[in-house]
C-alpha cells in the first residue's frame, strides 16, 4: 500500500477507489495525488479529502479553434465523506511549472500519488529538473493567503495557522534541498520547530478545532518569523532562478500528445 492510502481510513479508501473509477471513464490522468490535510501531516476525522491531478485532454480536440481545457471539478459527499476533485491539463500544468508553480509541483513530486498513469514516469525527472527559485514567490504568495486568514480569525483557527506553517516549509525546503515535502511532522523538527507537533495535536481533534489561548498568543507573534526563513532560504537556494529545460518539458508534452491511446 502507497504511502497515499496508508493516511486513509478503510471508508476513505473505498469512497476514493469509486470516485476515482468514475473519473478514469472520463479522462486519462497522469497522476492522481492526495493533497490537503492529510498530505499535509494533520488530518482530522472530518476532513475531507482532497485529490489533486493532471490529465492528458484527446489530442483531436486541441487541433480545432484555439481555446485552453478546463480544469475538471467535483465537488461532493460520498457515504459521509466529502470528496473535492480537481484536475489540470498537462499542456497547462507544465506551462505553469516554468513559472514555479508550487501547486503543480506537488502533484508529480510529493510522497502521496495515488495512482500514477501515461508518462508520468518520463515527466517526473524532467518535473524535477524545472525547479527554479520562481517556486518561492508561490509559496509566499499562498503563506500570505493563509496568514490574513489566520488573522480573520482572531488567531483562533489551528488550521488555518498550519497552512501557514506547511506552505512556508515546504517552501524553505524545496529552496535549500531541491526536495519537496509537504508534511509538516516531517518538516518542523528539521527546521527547529518541534512544537508544531502541539498544534498538528490540536488539529487532528477537528477541523474548526481553535487553538487555546496560550498557543494562538504565542503563534500569534512567531508567524511573521517562517516569512523571514522563507525569504532567507530563496538567498541561499542553490536553484536556478529560470528553468533550465522548458524545451526538454515541451518535447515530453509532443511525445504524450502524438501516443495512440491519446487520440
């Protein structure tokens, strides 16, 4: 069992298999990664589960009037599960990876693929090699998101303040080793934060769990400090400031495009 499915519980897994077929018969997905609270290190029985995927749209229907795929979404609970699907073309998706894209990046290089399908194993190399410093804007601007809504909240929301933390993690990480993980368990001890885990404690009791006074007083003046760590760690990345292989990427996408089963 992949390291995906071990961070779901029995219902989840069957709600995720059957979802997941009713998708297959619409669209050929590259790669189907769980994303969200569970990817993150601090699911909650609530939580929902959120699946984040790229597929390949039938070559014939790009050769017609210019337009670009839409993304496909849904939106629903199944047998008291809630299931939020959403997935990119790949034309797009690697497009957006040029310009650092974070988002995109989870999806092919995170622990938690779900199932992986055409190209995939080509494209994650070349995935790899297109990170580029570009990728720090992306996290700053979510981190930001996600702090002005910690601060809607009267500092009171556990969940919204790590978001904070995991996006600007993941961010510090991915700057400084070129690896990129999203679970925070793994993330806060490596960078001197080992009382995250009190908060990812917190948070695994509920998802609209609020933080106890003494926390949020104390994250209410740290949040500003992961800011600070993230802005150093783009200084000191060791990664390019572009990516260094768009035309490799565009060659994948032909290649993919021009197969077969991808009529």
């Amino acid at each position: 069992m992949n390291t995906a499915l071990k961070t779901l519980t029995d219902p989840q897994r069957a709600v995720v298999a059957r979802a997941l077929a009713q998708e297959h018969a619409r669209r050929t997905h590259v790669v189907v990664s769980l994303s969200g609270a569970h990817a993150y290190g601090f699911p909650s029985p609530d939580s929902d589960l959120d699946v984040k995927c790229v597929h390949l749209v039938p070559t014939r229907s790009l050769l017609g009037f210019p337009r670009t795929p839409a993304p496909a979404e849904r939106l629903e609970v199944i047998d008291g599960v809630e299931f939020d699907y959403s997935s990119n073309e790949l034309g797009g998706v690697l497009h957006g990876l040029l310009k650092g894209n974070g988002n995109y990046f989870e999806r092919f290089l995170s622990r938690f693929e779900l199932e992986t399908g055409p190209g995939f194993d080509t494209l994650v190399p070349l995935v790899r090699r297109a990170l580029s410093t570009k990728v720090a804007r992306h996290y700053a601007g979510f981190a930001t998101q996600q702090r002005e809504a910690f601060r809607a909240t009267g500092h009171t929301s556990t969940k919204k303040l790590l978001y904070v933390v995991r996006t600007t993690l993941t961010g510090v990480h991915v700057l400084l080793t070129g690896e990129l993980e999203t679970d925070v368990t793994r993330l806060a001890p490596r960078y001197g934060l080992d009382d995250v885990l009190e908060l990812v404690e917190q948070k695994r009791r509920g998802e609209r769990s609020e933080l106890p006074r003494a926390l949020a007083d104390k994250w209410a003046t740290r949040v500003d400090g992961l800011f600070a760590q993230l802005a150093k760690a783009e200084q000191h990345s060791e990664l390019p400031p572009e990516a260094p292989n768009a035309d490799e990427l565009e060659s994948a996408l032909i290649e993919l495009r021009q197969r077969p089963s991808t009529p």
